[in-house]
C-alpha cells in the first residue's frame, strides 16, 4: 500500500461484502420460495424477498466500486484522498440508509409515509429520506474523488472512472422523478439502473478492468488506454440507444422496437472487446504477477460479462423474440448471469488484488479464493443454463400455446429444484471467499509438482501468493 | 505484494507498427465510423426484412417520395465530399485559407442538403404522413432522420475542424463527412427508388 488513505477502502469492501452476502441469503430464500411457494409467505413475502435481493446487490455493488475507487485512484493520481474524514461520514450515511431501508421493507413499517414509508415502486422503492441520503453521500464521494484527481496526475483510468461515476449519481436522480402518465414513468424508471448497467457502469468497469490488467499484466499504460478508449465509444455509442429495448411494450411509440433492436444488438460489441482486452493484455504481458486469485477473477469477469450481459442479452433484445419472451425466466437467466459477470465478479476482481494489500498479509496463497471462484461461477452459470431452458419452456407454453401462467409455473418446478441447487453453490462461493479473504494468515497450499517444476527452472516465474 | 517488488520487466521485444497506427486520421474516429456504418447497415437489413413481408404496400409508401429531391440531394452531398477532399488536400500543402474555404463550401453544401431534407419532410407532414404512419416510413423517418441528424453533427465537426486547422485534424473531419456522404448513397437507392 503506498498510500495511507487507500485503508478507506478496506472498510467500503467490507461492508460491500456483508450486504453480498445478504444479498445471496435472500436469493437462496426466494429460489426456495420457487420451490415450495408457502415459505416464509406470513415472515417475509417473496416480493419483500426479492427487493432485498435486488436492493442489496445495487447498494453492495455501488458500495463496492466507491470503495474500488478509494483504492486505486490515490495511486492513479499519486496522492492521498482528498479527506478521509468525508470518506467514512459518508460510509456511515450509507450503512445508515441501507440499514434503514432493509427494516423498513421488513417490518413494513411507516406504510403509506411520504418520508419514511417504502415507495411502492418496484426497484426504486427506498423511502425518500434513504433516497436524499443516498444523494448527500453521493455528492460527498463525487467531491472528494474529484478533488483528488484534480489536484494530482490525470489518467485515462481515473478520467473514464470519474466520468463512469458521475453518471452514476446524476443518473439516480430520475429516481425522485415520477410521472402521472404510466409509460413515461416506466421510461423514467429505466434511466436509472438501465442507463447504469448498460452505460456509465460499463464505465466503471472498464477502467477498473483496465488498472487491473496494468497491474497484473504490466503491459504498457498506453496500450491500455488505447483499448480503454475504443470500449468505453462502443459502449455509450450502444448502450445509451440500446436501453430502447425495455420501451417496446411500455406504451411508447412503435419505433423504440427498431432503435432498440438495433442499438442493443451492438451493445455485445463493448463487451466482447472487454473480453478480447483482457486476455491479450494477459498473452501481451511480461509480468508473472503471484495474485492469481484476482487475475482469474478479472479474465472470469470478461467472459461472464460477455456471455451474461452479451450474448445472453441478445438473445430476447429483438423485438421479434422479445413479444414472446418479455419478462419469462428468459430474462431472469439474463439478468443473473449478467449481473454477476459484469459487475460482482468486477467487485470480487478489485478485492482479490486490494484486500491482501490492505491487510498487509501478502504473500499468502490465495487457492480457497480460486475455489470459490469456481464455486460461484460453475453455480451461476448452471443456475443461467436452468432458467434459460425454465424459460424457453414457459415461453412456448404460456406465450405460444396459451396456457395459464400458474399452470406453467407448476410444470417448471424440476428447473426450480436445480436452480435452487445451483443458489446453494453460489452461497457457499461466497461464504468461501469472504472466509479466504478475511481468515489465513498464510500459505494454505504449497507448490505441486508442476509448480515446483517451473519455480526452479523458470527463473521469470513467481511462486502464486 | 506490491508491483515495485517486483523484478523488472523483461526489455520489450520489437514489435511491429500494426495496421491500427497506419490509419489515416484518428482511431476513434473509425471506430465512430465502423459504428455508424452497422447501424445504418442493421437498418437497411432490418427494412429490407420487413419489406418482404409487404412488397405491396412498401412500393406504394414509395410513390409518395420525392425522387428529384433525393436525386439533386444525392448529387449535392456527393459534391460536398468532394469539397472536403480538396480541403484535406489544401490541408497538407498547408495552405490554411484555401483549407476553410472548401470546408466551408462543403458545409453550406450540407446546408442546403438539410434545407431540401426539410422541404421533403414538411411536404410529408402537410399530407398527414408521419413516423407512425406505416412500417415504410417507420423506417423513412428513423434512417433519414438519424442520417440528416449526422449532417448537422458534420457540419459541426467541418467547422470545429476548421478553428483548429491542422492536416490531422481536417483529414479525421473529411473522414466523417465522407461517412455522412457513404451512407446516404447507401440510403437513397435502397429506401427511394428500389422497386
């Protein structure tokens, strides 16, 4: 850690990852809700369930790139935060909010309340003091950001990251906005999570990969920038347009079916660079980097990103597919794979290099975390495959044959069953990595024969921490 | 383990320059124009598709087109490329006033583009054809009018490029402006006067 200030990251990532495991609890709670409907129906119904899941990865994944950025932009800029002090007031307001809203959505407590009462739209649902504090501790981290960067060197990396996060909060603000008129107040709703995941989180991504790969590659910064700049034009280019593939049946004009359909078909293009970028920087580099955990997380992130968000994205983006599979566990497969590829393997990525810093631990060997590395992606990337076929079946059933929603949900109980299954692995990934990251104090596995092999001959090869 | 732990790298080895540096020009400005092109090329395709499904009724939204006014369009844009070459040329001989004045020609030629474009589109209008009227012009309106939306973004970088008049610059301008002029000799034949 060359930077004393870069210790507030600690803390952001800590608590970014008690709420990822909130987070996952909760899935594995209403996947099991799936299986057996009546589960917790009069303690915790499924769509309190599922705001706590949806809720929690937002605010963990959000708290996870503040922190991400707490991380690597006093090193980017060669200089410490601009005040540590605003960067724990504003954690504090964070908790605070967060906490606030997961009692609130449980006890279901000041019902009906302008200020304290849950909103009552679906995703944006946070009661509006949670909103305004979320806000106020937004400004707080643009502000010190900021100043930081602005007082010390400038880089493609912070420059893209800034840009990425100041998105972010300007973006949150159509939150507060909700129209009388139905369809605009969907198409509003879409400006804040749609234009993140699909814009200026494509950002944040990008330059965290990209300080990712000049770490652990040591490929030259320039090379990195170049491709930096070339993903981040093909990601706005697409992806702000592209969000048009959730108005197709929300009461807007006709056209939105072609804008969307269209721009959202290039939205895989940024990805697929992200991918291709990550691993040529991997064969390009001449550094033998020990953390392997956060090089396996950063490549797992791209390919994920690419398949969940990517390809598994156009698959139901045409609006021609889309009628028939709007809203089926299409989208659900979509979204999970999405999600977790682009952005909580991201997070998990960043951690995997910050976290022994910080902890001042290096080296020690990080194979639990590659385990659970594996874990959560083979889990997730099994529970993708369940919905994806779960929704190919209620398509057919519900949207081309006519049958009952419920009567369809009950002939898609064995997917549900595995899907469960797959949940059951993503927990324990993530209890497995929080446990690697936070318990050994040193090696835990020592060179295999292949690997003592290589240590004694190759004399450009280091030992994996 | 911090990176200065590290052992150096390894000197890098030579590499030779790829075709990515060869690119007149700059490279975002052909990642801009690799972009545009399959946009407006999923756009073609995608009213190409749809028309099979209506022959009929697309050749008879057709008729309701102003061909002439395309056609002197075409010939007024194309013209207005070529304004922009002898710019970027003017440009490496450094001569600058000789640079502005073709940019400048080519712009007002962009402007009398959009000046035709809107006469056709008020003449629409006055007949009651809109955005929503059918799928033919769904698609006339979305291609022509991200199209014409593109000559105004060109006439912008014509004059920007124009301030800061140095070869690079007017040659990464002309790039785009030749993009603007590429794709509506794409658009006319396909949406205008394909029977």
């Amino acid at each position: 850690m060359k930077y004393q200030s870069q210790k507030i990251a600690l803390a952001y990532m800590g608590v970014a990852l008690a709420l990822f495991l909130i987070q996952v609890t909760m899935g594995l709670v209403i996947g099991w809700i799936y299986v057996s409907p009546n589960f917790l129906s009069e303690l915790l119904p499924f769509n309190i369930g599922r705001m706590l899941h949806t809720n929690a990865l937002v605010v963990w994944l959000i708290t996870g790139f503040m922190g991400a950025a707490y991380f690597l932009i006093p090193e980017e800029a060669e200089r410490e935060i601009h005040s540590e002090k605003l960067a724990y007031l504003q954690l504090l307001i964070l908790v605070v909010g967060t906490l606030g809203a997961v009692i609130t959505y449980t006890f279901n407590l000041f019902e009906g309340n302008i200020l304290l009462g849950k909103e009552g739209r679906e995703f944006l649902e946070q009661p509006l003091w949670v909103k305004a504090g979320i806000v106020v501790a937004a400004l707080i981290f643009l502000f010190n950001v900021t100043m930081t960067v602005l007082k010390g060197r400038k880089t493609a990396i912070t420059n893209i990251l800034l840009l990425g996060l100041w998105g972010l909060a300007l973006l949150f603000l159509f939150a507060f906005y909700n129209p009388g008129n139905l369809a605009l107040d969907k198409q509003y709703w879409w400006y804040v999570v749609h234009l993140w995941v699909e814009g200026v989180w494509e950002l944040i991504m990008a330059s965290i990969l990209a300080y990712l790969m000049l770490k652990l590659t040591g490929v030259d910064r320039e090379v990195v920038e170049k491709w930096l700049y070339v993903i981040v034009a093909a990601a706005l280019f697409s992806g702000i347009l592209g969000t048009g593939h959730h108005y197709y049946w929300i009461g807007t004009p006709g056209y939105w079916q072609w804008i969307g359909s269209i721009f959202s078909s290039l939205e895989i293009i940024p990805f697929f660079a992200m991918m291709a970028f990550a691993f040529v920087m991997v064969w390009k580099g001449r550094r033998d980097h020990p953390n392997k955990a956060a090089l396996l997380w950063s490549l797992g992130c791209a390919t994920l990103a690419f398949f969940g968000a990517g390809v598994w994205g156009f698959l139901h983006t045409l609006h021609g597919v889309n009628y028939y599979t709007h809203g089926t566990q299409i989208t659900a497969a979509h979204g999970h794979l999405a999600f977790f590829g682009a952005y909580v393997a991201l997070n998990l990525a960043i951690m995997s290099y910050a976290l022994p810093i910080l902890r001042g631990r290096d080296p020690y060997n990080q194979v639990l975390n590659m385990a659970s590395f594996w874990l959560m992606a083979g889990g997730m990337t099994f529970m993708t495959f369940t919905l994806t076929f779960a929704g190919t079946v209620q398509t057919h059933l519900q949207r081309v044959m006519g049958e009952y929603y419920m009567d369809v949900q009950d002939q898609l109980w064995v997917f549900y069953v595995m899907r469960f299954g797959s949940g059951v692995a993503v927990v324990l990934g993530a209890l497995l990595f929080i446990y690697a990251l936070a318990m050994p104090r040193r090696e835990v596995v020592g060179p295999g024969p292949i690997e003592q092999r290589r240590l004694d001959t190759d004399a450009d090869h280091v030992a994996a921490e | 383990m911090s990176d200065t732990e590290l052992q150096p790298p390894a000197p890098a080895a030579y590499e030779p320059p790829s075709v990515l540096d060869e690119l007149p020009g700059d490279l975002m400005m052909w990642v801009l124009i690799v972009s545009e092109l399959l946009v407006f090329g999923a756009g073609l395709a995608a009213f190409l598709g749809v028309r099979i499904t209506d022959p009929l009724g697309f050749a008879e939204a057709q008729d309701a087109l102003h061909r002439t006014a395309a056609g002197i369009n075409t010939v007024v844009l194309v013209t207005s490329g070529f304004f922009a070459a002898l710019a970027v040329r003017m440009a490496e001989h450094g001569r600058k006033a000789a640079t502005r004045g073709w940019l400048a020609a080519a712009s007002a030629l962009g402007i009398v583009f959009l000046v035709i474009k809107v006469m056709e589109y008020a003449e629409k209008a006055s007949h009651g054809i809109g955005v929503e009227t059918n799928s033919f012009f769904t698609f006339y309106y979305l291609l022509t009018g991200f199209h014409a939306a593109h000559v105004v973004a060109g006439i912008v970088i014509l004059g920007l490029v124009s301030i800061r008049c140095t070869p690079r610059t007017v040659e990464v301008g002309a790039a785009f402006w030749h993009m603007v002029d590429l794709v509506w000799v794409l658009l006319f034949p396909v949406i205008y006067l394909l029977r």
